[in-house]
C-alpha cells in the first residue's frame, strides 16, 4: 500500500526515466497542439453523451428526411390537393426535414463539451495541463466540428438516398445526379459541422450548460419563428444575416430571392462562427476558472 | 521552489490574499496552514493560473506556471474541489491528462497503481467515494512526476489508512527532492509531515517559520517560577539569552532561556525560597490557535468550554 515511488512492473525495461526520482535525466514531454487535440478526442470518446447525442443527431436527420418524405408521397397519392408547404418540396428539402432537430442534438453536445467541463470541475484539470488556455478551445472545436461534420454528410446523404427512394414518381423526385444535389447535402454537412463549433464557443462563453442550451435554441429555432413579425422590408437587409436563415441558404437547393447565394450564406455563416469563438476565446484567456 | 511576491487577489471588496510573500523549497515539506477561508485555496490556484492574481506575482522554478512547455512535469496539483468529469472512467480522465503531454500509458498504469487505484479504474468517476476522489486527484497530480507537488486538503476524506498513505507519500517525495506544498486547516495532521510552516489568515502571512520555532514563538519553553524574592532572583538568573518578564508587585515570574531544572539549582545555590516551578508547554495546535485568533473567519459560539483541540 505505501509503496511511494512507482516500482516499474517489468525491470526488464530499466529505461523508465519517468519512475526516477532524479529530475535531470528524465524526459520532457511538452505540451503542442497536436497533443491537445489528440486529448480532446479522447475526451469526447470517453463520455456516454457523446454516443446518445451523436445517435440521436443521425437518428432525426435521417428518421425526419424519412417521415417528411412519406408525408408527402402519402398527401400525392391521397390525391387530395396538396398542401401550401409541399407546393415546392423536393427531395432534397424533404429529406433534409431533419435538419433542424439534428442541429439541436449536434449544438448541444458542442455545449456540453466546453459547458460541461465547467459544470462539473474538469476544467480545473485541463487548465492545469494545458495553462495557455487557447488550444483547449481550438482543439475542442476541431473536434467537434470534425465529428460533427463527418456524421452529419453521411446523415445528410442517407436521408436524401433514403427519401428520394420514397418520393420518387412524384414530382418532387429528384436523383443525386441532379444538378445542385450533392452541394446541398454537402452544405448540410457543412452546416451542422459549423452549428456543433458554435455550440463549443458558445458553452465556453456562458460556462453554463443551460445558458448555452438556451442561447443556441434561440439562435437557431426561436429567431426564425420571430422575424416573422417584423416588417417585410427588413426581411432582406437584416433577416437573410441572421445566423439560422444565412445558415439555412448554406444548404437550399433552390435560391429564394429574399435569401442569401449559398456561398455568401457560408460566409456570413462563418462569420457568426468566428464571431462565437472570438467571444469565447476572449471569455477563456480573461477569466477565473 | 514556488516563489510568491506581494500576492494578491481581490474578488470585489473581498481581499481573499493580500501581499504574501514566501518561498516554498525543495527536499522538504511546507505546510501551508490557516483556518477556512484565509485564502489557501485561492493562493494555491494562482500558483497553478486557474486564478490570475489581482496584483503581485507567483512563480514556479523561476517561471510563471502558463510559461512552462511541461506544466505538469513542474507542478502537481491536488485542489480543493473536484476536478474530473463525473462520468468518465478514472483510467480515461487520466489517459485525457497524460495525451495532453505525450505522457506515455505506461505512467498512466503506474500512477493508477501508485494510488491504489487498479480496481476501480474503469469505473466512473461520479460514482467514487470522497476517499475515492482524493486518490484520483493524487494520481492525476503525480502523472507528469513534477518536481513540485502541491496538494490542498489532501486528507480530506480519506480512512486511517488513507491518511498513513498521503503522509508517507509525502515524505518520500520530499526526501526525493521535491518540492512539497500540503495545506490545511489541522496543525495536528500538518505537524507530523511538515518541517517549514507557513500560516495565513484572512489572507495575510501569519508565519513563515519551522514548527520548533513556532512553538518556541508561542511561548512554549516558558517556564513560570513563583517565588517569596522575585527582585532578587532575577538578579541570580539574569544573562545572556534569558529573558523574564513579571507584573511589579506580583511573586510571579514568566523565565524563557533556561530550564525549570537550572532555574531550581540556581535558587537553591542562593537560598532563594520557591513556591512554584513548572514549564509551560504548548502544543502545536495552541500555538496555531493563538497565532490564527484574530484570523478566524467564523468564530463558533463559545459558550461551553473552550477547547483548544477543536479545528477552526
């Protein structure tokens, strides 16, 4: 029990400096960004919520496309007239339905990953190992964005193979070959990558698991649902740069005057990217932990 | 070595340090003592940069500890409150550590081992016992093997076997070379590993000093003589190194410098009647009491008998 210096299990290995008491011998082992990143991987791999709210973001962004999709197959075939929103479906916003109950999933676990470490103290122990602060939040961004990004086009596609596959035969269908197909899912991938690094800036702004939650929602489901009460002449000037509708252009398939092209959609969409992780980077360097 | 300069931190009106100076060195161990709430933690989170000091400044081996390439090589910290991620495993929480570092996994398993930890690794976290949790924030501290170990409180929590552990532990990473920097509220759990103390109340330095000296500065060699001639004893025993000290008009003397025995032979020698002759001996804890009375944060009420044993 009160063995005090590690005793290495294999003395046949008698190059374990690590185990000596002498300082000088042993070997430095620096901190680099690579390192960071390669912790924060492990990090989020190593938490059950990873797995459920990655699970659940697949699960709406195919399960909706899905459901949307037959929704309107079943409202064609009832030959009923259809209705106002299923006017100008097509495959594509069919199945990407989901989109909105994805981000939600994909944008909490950005929060949690930074918010959570608050929450619960861990953030002590990674500020001690890595003191600089800022590749903790640069590293948590990657990541998150990176998975994020990589599930959601996987999603995005799956949804568009499967919901294509419903409605096809209607007017609506549409094939991966179809012009501006690929982009858009593409552009949905994109999207929900970006909405999970708002997520992480936005957990590291507010340190708070249920202020972040509560911002992201309201960026992205609240305000959109709003600015439908303000007056129409500002619908182009500000509304089409807020940060759900510049978001929502990333991915359209067809291009509504009133919005932004897709490429300055991105943009504008970085910029509010940008604009997160400078609050948060901003919030991590000044801060007590 | 941990070097403190004028440090100090305010948080609004509140001066949780103010001014501290000191110097903590290596191949003994420090203990860093004062009663709740004398700034202990918030000095040991400035040392690490969890918390930036409002004015004055804090190094580690000579260097701000963000200013390190291999923070966790150089100090090792325990803190107060809990530090993990309560639904990671303790081998994860560490493993996320030591990538941070390049720390190979081997360190891992070693330190997991070291802290008595081997059955419990791949559990979660959250679901540890208090004992549980200071092993893991012990492990973690001892992960990059630092040259400077400093824990906050680090018995909290733990059995009797727990605390056999912290101490031997502590010894021997001090007899290693090491810097060591333990803090606590208890003189009694301090005193039997510390050799330099440094006391703080209401975040300014009380002491910084050794136990013997601290004892010795609460008046513990004090020997108290009554006697029928005070005048004239006080002539015998005067020298150099000897001081006394008794109210005029009162048989009573208060003698430091020399023993209950010598002041006995020497009354004998010139016939001088003693009515009394006893050493005063103070404990540890009385003298940290004493020097901490005016620090106390919150004093409990008082009203039965005051025991001197009682932790503030």
């Amino acid at each position: 029990m009160s063995t005090l210096t590690a005793t290495p299990k294999t003395p046949e290995t008698p190059e374990t400096p690590e185990t000596a008491v002498g300082a000088a011998s042993r070997p430095v082992h620096r901190v680099t960004g690579r390192r960071v990143l390669a912790s924060e991987w492990a990090k989020l791999w190593s938490l059950r919520s990873t797995w459920i709210t990655l699970g659940l973001g697949l699960l709406f962004l195919v399960a909706f496309g899905v459901i949307a999709a037959s929704h309107y197959t079943s409202n064609i075939d009832s030959g009923r007239h259809p209705d106002r929103d299923f006017a100008t479906a097509t495959a594509v916003s069919l199945s990407l339905f989901g989109t909105n109950f994805a981000q939600l999933a994909l944008g909490v676990l950005g929060v949690l990953v930074t918010a959570g470490e608050y929450s619960t103290g861990m953030i002590r122990s990674t500020l001690t190992a890595v003191p600089r602060r800022l590749p903790v939040l640069w590293s948590k961004a990657a990541v998150l964005g990176a998975v994020a990004l990589v599930l959601a086009t996987a999603g995005a596609f799956a949804a568009f193979l499967a919901g294509s596959r419903i409605v096809s035969g209607t007017p609506a269908a549409m094939g991966l070959g179809h012009a501006g197909v690929v982009r858009s899912l593409l552009g949905a991938g994109l999207y929900l990558g970006l909405v999970g690094v708002i997520g992480t800036a936005l957990g590291a702004l507010l340190r708070s698991v249920a202020g972040g939650i509560s911002v992201l929602v309201a960026a992205f489901m609240l305000v959109p649902g709003l600015v439908s009460l303000l007056p129409t002449s500002w619908q182009g000037h500000i509304v089409a740069y807020l940060p759900s509708h510049a978001g929502e252009s990333v991915f359209a398939l067809t291009h509504d005057p009133t919005a932004l092209s897709p490429g300055a959609g991105l943009v504008v969409f970085l910029g509010w990217t940008a604009l997160a992780l400078a609050g948060a980077s901003y919030r991590l360097l000044r801060g007590d932990v | 070595m941990i070097e403190a300069q004028q440090l100090t931190k305010r948080y609004g009106e509140k001066t949780a340090v103010d001014g501290l100076d000191f110097t903590v060195r290596p191949g003994t161990v420090t203990g860093f003592l004062g009663p709740n709430g004398a700034g202990k933690s918030t000095t040991m989170r400035m040392i690490v940069g969890l918390d930036a000091p409002t004015s004055g400044s804090v190094t580690v081996n000579g260097r701000r500890y963000a200013r390190h390439e291999a923070p966790l090589q150089e100090v090792g910290a325990l803190l107060e409150a809990k530090s993990v991620h309560p639904g990671r495993s303790a081998r994860n929480h560490l493993r996320a550590l030591a990538l941070t570092h390049g720390i190979p996994r081997r360190r891992v398993d070693e330190v997991v081992e070291l802290a008595g930890l081997g059955s419990v690794a791949k559990k979660r976290a959250g679901a540890f016992s208090l004992g549980m949790g200071q092993r893991l924030g012990i492990a973690a501290a001892l992960l990059g093997d630092p040259q400077t170990v400093m824990l906050d409180e680090p018995v909290n929590g733990l059995d009797p076997e727990g605390v056999l552990w912290i101490r031997n532990l502590l010894t021997s990473l001090a007899g290693g070379g090491r810097t060591v920097f333990v803090s606590s509220h208890l003189m009694s759990e301090v005193a039997l590993v510390a050799d330099h103390l440094i006391v703080v109340g209401r975040g300014r330095l009380l002491a910084d000093t050794t136990v013997r000296d601290l004892v010795r500065q609460a008046g513990g060699d004090t020997v108290r003589v009554a006697t029928d001639d005070p005048a004239r004893l006080r002539d015998v025993l005067a020298g150099p190194g000897v001081e006394i000290t008794g109210r005029i008009g009162s048989e009573e003397l208060q003698v430091t410098g020399v023993s209950a025995r010598e002041i006995g032979l020497k009354a004998a020698e010139h016939a001088i009647p003693l009515f009394e002759l006893t050493t005063q001996a103070v404990s540890l804890e009385e003298a940290f009491m004493e020097l901490t009375r005016d620090a106390v944060e919150y004093h409990g009420s008082t009203t039965g008998t005051e025991t001197s044993g009682s932790a503030a």
